[in-house]
C-alpha cells in the first residue's frame, strides 16, 4: 500500500468511525427526513443538549453533516446524501444473518 492509499484508507476509518454511534446514526437518519436545529433533535432523541452537540460536532468534522445559523438557532443537514446508500447495505446485512446471530 502506498502513501496515497493508506491516508484514503485513514479517511475512510475515520468518516466511519464519526458514524459508530447508534445516536449518530439515528440523527443521521432524521437529518435525510428535514433540517432540525439542536434543540429540536434534542427533544427527539431525549438526552442533554451538550450530547446532542457533541454527536454533531463529530459528525460535522466527518464531513457527514454541515450547518447554517439562522437567528438564535443554528440548523443541521446532510453534506452528502450519499451516506445514505450505506443504511441499506448494512440491513441487508443484518437481514442475511437474523439466522445466525439471532437479531432484530
């Protein structure tokens, strides 16, 4: 492996370490639904606000999600849609061994 391809392999390991977070994953899903401010996902998601900021924060610096302040709140949205397609392979995933790992 060259230089190139391990700092591509470095990255790849840290957008998918910025998503190992079942919270992470759910604000991600939420954020493919609509735009929501921190306050609003806080209420969804029932922890405390600087969780839900935390979570956001790795998420913004993976790249994943970028934000816009409007007036007092600062609103978040996917950067790259994209992330998405990832959901789904990961249940096909899970589909094709409910047998064997006895889950969902």
């Amino acid at each position: 492996m060259d230089s190139l391809e391990k700092r591509k392999y470095e990255e790849l390991a840290r957008i998918s370490k910025a998503m190992a977070h079942a919270t992470r994953l759910y604000i991600i899903h939420k954020l493919d639904e609509q735009e929501y401010c921190v306050k609003e996902l806080t209420e969804l998601i029932g922890v405390d606000i600087s969780t839900i900021s935390k979570h956001l924060s790795i998420l913004k610096n993976a790249g994943i999600i970028i934000d816009e302040k409007r007036g007092n709140c600062v609103y978040y949205k996917l950067q790259c849609r994209c992330v998405l397609s990832m959901f789904s392979c990961l249940i096909n995933v899970i589909d094709s061994n409910k047998d064997k790992m006895n889950v969902l």
